[in-house]
C-alpha cells in the first residue's frame, strides 16, 4: 500500500469538519499525545501530538481587536512553547524559547494574553524543536474577523500540510534528524492532508460563494495550487487585505508559513465536483473536493476588496539596506562559518548538523542582525546563494515586498526566496522588542537559517 495522493476527483467522500472556538469554555491550550485518522480509511490511526486533542487544534476566533487569552499546558514528553504566527503582538507573547521566554517543561503552564490588531488569517504552532513538534501536529488557527465582513455563503478553514508516514503502520517516521532532509528541500511528506485528514470534502451550492482561508502548515513543502469548477479572486495574503483582488487565472505558490484568503464562486452544476488541486511535475492532485448540491443562488459578479488593517504608508527610497546572504545546503555547502564564537569548516559544520548560515553565522548569532529604532524603516535585501528556495520569515512584524519595478508589493509576514533570487523588502520597525528572523523550512532553520533583530 502506497500512502500517496490519489488523482484528483477519484476518491471517496470523507466529510472532515474543523473544530471551532469562537467562545470556548476553556481558556487551557492542552499539548498531549492523541491519536487521528490521517491517512485513508483502512490504515491504522496515527500518533499525533495535539492542542487540545485533534490536528488541528480547535481554531481560534476573535473579532479585530479582541483577546486571546490561552494557557498552554505542556502534558507532552518534551518542552514546548506556542508562537502566534503573523500576529503583531506584544513581544513577551511571541513564543521563542531563548529569545522571548523560557521553553514550557513538561508538566508546566504559561499564559498567553494579546490582543489581536489585525483581520485576517493567521496561525499559532510549536515554536521549540518546531521540525519535530509541527511534524507531530502542534498547530492549529487563528482567524480574526473584520467588523464588515465579505458578503459569502460559507467560511471555510483549510490547513494543508504533508505528512512522512510509514506505509504498513501509518506512524510518523521518526528521522527528524535526516541530514539528507537538513541539507536538502527539507523534510516533505508522503501524504497531504487538509484539516487533518486525507482527501476530504465539503458541500457547497451551485453558484455559492466561499471565502477558503488557505494555511500551509507543512514543514517544507511549497504548494502550487489551482482552482477547479471554482472561479474567484485572492483578496489577502499572510492576513493583509490586497487594495486590489487578484483574479485567479493559473495556479499559485503557497510556501511554508504562508496564508492566502480566496473569495470563490462555485461554476461547477448541481452533481458535479469541484476542488482545490496541487500542481505537481506528473500533474495535478486533488486536496479538498466540493461536491456540489443544486441551489438558487443566483451567482454575484464582481468583488469588492477586504477592509484594509490600519497599516503605515512610507516611502523607503532612502531607508538604509540591509544584505541578508542566505548560504549553504547541498551541492553548495558552506566553506565555513560562525557557530558561536567559533569558526568552523564545512565539514565541522555538518558533523554537527549545521548545513546552513544566514550572513556566515550557522545559528542565531549574540548580535542582531538588525539593530532598529522604533519607528525606523530599513530594507533587507535577502540573497538566495543557495541551490533551493527558502520561506524567509520575521516575526512581529508585516513588510511590504519591493517589486521589481521599485513599487511597494502586498504586506507579507513571509517572502519566498527561490534558489538564485535576490528579493527586497521594506520594513517599519514599529513594534519594539528582540525578534527572530529565519527561514520556514523548519529544518533549514535547525540547521543554521536563524538570525534575529531588535527593534528599541
């Protein structure tokens, strides 16, 4: 038996509903051992690690502005901590043991208490030994609803993700470690999933329109996904509205970390299937059906843009630029570089499992990369030197990518740097404290693509 995708549209209805929150009873975010039907029906369940019982955890949903108040309880064998993925939140809440607070040890507790600023979709998940933990399932998401709303029929969460299961027992295959992994894509699964499950499918009407909030939870896989008897437009990316909807008309990438909100409308007629495929090199593979039921919906035209998040508008030709080298990996491997106050070699270097440095240094560095005032504006120049793309990620912040033509792009909390690329950023350093900069390809940043900058 084969624990792969099967071809789009050839499976069987396996209804997968994702738990929600929007007034939980428990203020507790439990991190335990369960188990979930991830694979195909007839493979055995699998060992999952969870908040609050299933993969993902329960969602989130507060309104713009509201709190979130959870208290993280570590029943699991190993320290954990729960970072608040695209959040611009206070940051003694960000979630980075070594930097923002102390990792949670197994048996204890800590509070995290924020206030949302921003509508939109964004997650939370592991942010200690993250390869392994967000591997396991320690994830879930967090939706921030405008006051105003888009006018749609269903609201509909996906988070897709891979998974690396071995094929008789359907348990995670523990090679979290796989130097191969490390210095290569990174870790990529044999099965994908949707809200934690394989292949599942969700009821829609004819002429419906859906708001899909995508989520890639994957630890390395970059998704191309396309649109099928579905017709729409992406009206947000990483939670930030777009000031103009973008029609899609081919497929699109969604890296590690990355989120896009899609407003579609159903094409397909009563009887008919439609679906969110992924592109693949041998064609593409169905990961959400919509089988489609008759209703009277007469189809809407047009789309009108998201409230806009109360963001800076600036002008950055004269902010300082900042080159951030990304180096390393395979078939490039690093001539040497800093792991603490040491100069290693390359091969010292892989010997200890660092395949990857950001600007010579193979973990994050004493010094930060960025020392900023609050209020400042500062480009960063990430460099790909490397043969793979990279999902570069600050936390804390949103940036806006600098176009090729020097137009400012779409507010980002993660840019996708393919082997080769050079790409820029503008970013307003307006959220004080000390932040982690690195990639997420998970493994790439627990092999060395880990930096961080201050903002005072």
């Amino acid at each position: 038996m084969i624990l792969s995708r099967r071809r789009f549209l050839q499976t069987s209805t396996a209804l997968m509903l994702l738990p929600r929150a929007a007034h939980a009873v428990s203020s507790d975010l439990i991190a335990l051992d369960s188990e979930q039907q991830i694979a195909p029906e007839g493979y055995p369940t699998t060992p999952v690690w969870t908040y609050g019982g299933s993969v993902p955890g329960i969602e989130i949903r507060v309104p713009q502005g509201g709190r979130v108040r959870r208290n993280l309880v570590n029943n699991l064998s190993q320290p954990t901590a729960v970072h608040w993925h695209g959040i611009r939140i206070d940051n003694a809440m960000d979630g980075v043991p070594g930097l923002t607070q102390d990792a949670v040890e197994p048996g204890q507790s800590f509070v995290y208490d924020f206030v949302a600023p921003d509508a939109g979709t964004y997650w939370y998940h592991s942010h200690n030994r993250s390869v392994e933990q967000v591997a396991r399932g320690l994830y879930g998401p967090l939706i921030v609803e405008e006051a105003s709303p888009p006018d749609v029929d269903q609201d509909l969460t996906l988070m897709l993700d891979d998974w690396r299961l071995d094929p008789e027992t359907a348990h995670i295959v523990d090679d979290f470690d796989n130097g191969h992994d490390l210095s290569h894509a990174g870790r990529l699964g044999n099965l994908v999933s949707v809200n934690g499950g394989f292949d599942p499918s969700y009821s829609v009407g004819s002429g419906e329109r859906l708001r899909l909030r995508l989520i890639n939870a994957s630890n390395a896989r970059i998704f191309d996904l396309a649109l099928d008897g579905l017709a729409g437009w992406i009206v947000a990316l990483d939670g930030m509205p777009l000031a103009v909807p973008l029609p899609v008309e081919d497929s699109f990438p969604l890296a590690p970390a990355q989120r896009a909100d899609l407003i579609v409308d159903v094409t397909s007629s009563s009887g008919e299937v439609a679906g969110l495929a992924s592109i693949e090199r041998d064609g593409g593979y169905g990961v959400v059906r919509f089988p489609v039921f008759e209703t009277a919906h007469t189809r809407r035209r047009g789309i009108a843009p998201l409230p806009s998040n109360n963001m800076p508008e600036f002008q950055y030709e004269e902010a300082p630029l900042h080159r951030m080298s990304l180096q390393g990996g395979a078939m490039r491997w690093l001539e040497g570089a800093k792991l603490g106050d040491q100069d290693l070699t390359g091969r010292e270097l892989a010997q200890l499992g660092r395949f990857w440095a950001l600007n010579g240094y193979a973990e994050r560095p004493k010094d930060p990369f960025l020392d900023a005032q609050l209020g400042q504006i500062h480009r960063i120049e990430f460099v790909n030197e490397t043969a793979f793309p990279h999902a570069m990620h600050l936390h804390g912040h949103h940036f806006r990518l600098i176009l090729p033509d020097g137009s400012l792009g779409p507010w980002r909390d993660t840019v996708l740097v393919d082997r080769g690329e050079t790409r820029q950023i503008a970013l307003v350093a307006d959220n004080p404290g000390d932040w982690l900069l690195h990639c997420h390809m998970l493994g790439h940043a627990a092999s060395g693509m880990m930096s961080w900058f201050r903002v005072s």
